[in-house]
C-alpha cells in the first residue's frame, strides 16, 4: 500500500535569505536563495519526501509574490485579521492592464536543478488575487477586463510549471474559508469557485489530474483567520473546483472525525485527497506514531487509494514570520513522513 505525502509548500526562511531580503541587493538575494533552495530540497530528501517544494525560500509572501514590486499598486487593499489581533493587507489595483512580474516557474527551474525527486509548484490562485481589484472599480479598467486579465495570467504560470517539468500545480485557496467569514451568506466564497473553474477548464482532463487544491484557515505567526468557520460550509462548494487533488488543513481540527465524513461524502472518482496530519501552527512536534494514528483513522472515511498526507499549511508562509524554526518544520515533516509510511504497512498488511 503506498500513501504518498507532500508538503505544502513554504518552509522558514534561512538567515541569510532574511538577512538579503532585509539588505535589499538583489545578487545577495539571489545567492542566497539558490543555496537555501539546495540545503531545503536536500534535507527533504534525506527524511525520505518523495515529493519535495523549494520551501518559498524566494518569496516575501505566498500571496503577492506575482506582483511584488510591479507598479499600478498602492498598499491600502483588502485587510486579513488573524485571531490573535494582528493583520495582513492587500496591496490594491489601481490601473490596468493587470500582468503578473514574477511567475512560480522561475523558482521551480531553480529547484528542479537541485532536486532528485519530483517537484511540486505552489502557486496562488487567481480567486485570492481578484482580492486586489477595488470594490469601486477602475476608471477604464472594468472588472470582467481585469478577470480575463488575471486568468491569462494564471494559466500562463501553470502552463510554465508543467511544461518545465513540475510533478504537479498546487493552487493555494487560502481565502476560500475566509470568505465566508466576510460574506457568510457564501457569494463570494461561489465567485471564488466559479473564478477558479473558469482558470481549469483552460486545461485538460490529464493535466487537471496535476493540479491541485490546498486550503486552510491560514497560518501566519501561530495564528489562523478563519478557524472558527465550519469546514461545512466550505468543503460542498470547494470540492465543486474540478481539480485533481485536494490538500485539506486536518491536524488542528477540533473533530476531525467530522471534517472527514464530509470529505468523504464529496468525494469523486479519480480525486485524490491529501489530509492534514502534522499542524504548523503548533510548536510541539508530533510523534511518528500519532501521525500513524491520524492516518489510519483518515483511512476509516477515505479510500486508501485515494489518500495521501500533508502538512496542514505552509510554515512561515509570510517571510517576517519567525515564529516557527526551520529545525521544528522539518522534525514535523520527519514525523509525517515516517508516520505515513507505518500507517501504510498496516494498512497494505
């Protein structure tokens, strides 16, 4: 019985990668970066990931990083609240046409030149960037205009990704619960669906089949924004987005009993749910064992051979996020990888 088991995506950030992004000189930075991507995908693979990302070492944030540094934006967008007080904010359009200035394929070229194993591409989704368009609009720039913008955009950065040889896409959703925290009637978190669905009917059934879902309710310096929203409110409509694997936050659940038999009940043929058995967001490590446990009891609801693990979110997706240590991130990812390989032995014995 095999049970693959992925990473999300971001990892801490190395000192020297802070330190350069800090220093702002761009051949430090990127210096910097290469050797970080290196001593990432190395450590990886010495715990046995069959799947490796290049832990974002390049990337200020997981969400902006298409338009980082690009002009036509002002720092005054939409604002995140985290539980614990604290807040992320948006940048926002304010001119047309809308283009991306950096796409995820430069920073999965730069892996796969290290890698010895597939790897996997996180990317944002162009829901959570259709946050950057202002609710009143753009003089000459209606919004439909900035959506066929966006959604070219995606699809060129995907299309980047495969055809340079990603093992698979992973779009990050993360607003997607969010949503029904600022609409809890759940129209935007629809607008958010149907804009994603429109992003991959531009692509194959076989390659659809490479691009995944992942979804939290965020994880940014041990805090979360949507925790308190019910899963079932969110998954009936996320499992309408007709991608190929879906990446589900599971490990900080207080019932996760209940998270799966609704998953189970949403899920098709052919999809392939990766659950969440380790939690960034808390700093003790989880045993081998416990993570056997999660995975077995995951396996009560989901077929096995349409289950595999993750990580419930990136850690550090933010770069100024220090709360959690590159030693802690990967003794956790130790622990879900050992943990998923004995949940695997019982079940295939």
């Amino acid at each position: 019985m095999n049970i693959p088991s992925e990473p999300i995506g971001s990892l801490p950030r190395t000192v020297d990668v802070l330190n350069a992004m800090a220093g702002g000189d761009g051949a430090a930075l990127d210096e910097a970066v290469d050797q970080a991507v290196r001593e990432t995908i190395d450590s990886l693979q010495d715990l046995g990931s069959t799947v490796v990302t290049d832990g974002e070492q390049a990337k200020a944030s997981f969400w902006t990083y298409p338009v980082d540094g690009a002009d036509g934006l002002a720092p005054d967008g939409v604002v995140i609240p985290y539980a614990d007080g604290h807040q992320r904010q948006l940048p926002r359009l304010t001119a047309g046409p809308f283009r991306y200035r950096t796409r995820a394929d430069q920073y999965l070229r730069t892996a796969l030149r290290h890698a010895k194993v597939p790897v996997k591409q996180a990317v944002v989704a162009p829901s959570a960037l259709s946050l950057l368009y202002p609710p009143q609009g753009i003089d000459g720039y209606p919004r439909e205009a900035f959506l066929d913008d966006l959604l070219t955009e995606s699809e060129q950065e995907i299309r980047g990704c495969l055809d340079a040889g990603a093992h698979s896409v992973q779009l990050d959703v993360e607003e997607a619960r969010l949503a029904l925290k600022l609409d809890p009637s759940g129209g935007v978190l629809r607008d958010f669906v149907e804009l994603d669905n429109r992003l991959l009917e531009r692509f194959g059934e076989a390659e659809r089949a490479r691009i995944g879902v992942h979804t939290s309710p965020g994880g940014d310096q041990d805090s979360t924004h949507s925790l308190d929203v019910d899963y079932a409110e969110l998954l009936p409509e996320l499992f309408r987005l007709q991608a190929g694997n879906f990446y589900l936050a599971l490990a900080g659940e207080a019932d996760q009993d209940r998270v799966l038999r609704i998953t189970a009940e949403q899920l098709r043929p052919g999809v392939r749910v990766f659950v969440g058995v380790t939690d960034p967001l808390d700093p003790r490590v989880e045993t081998a064992d416990e993570v056997r446990d999660r995975v077995l009891r995951a396996a009560r609801h989901i077929p096995p051979g349409q289950l595999g693990t993750c990580d419930d979110t990136g850690f550090s997706p933010f770069a100024d996020d220090r709360s959690t240590s590159r030693q802690t991130a990967f003794a956790k990812i130790r622990a879900r990888v050992e943990g998923t390989a004995k949940a695997a032995a019982e079940l295939g014995g």
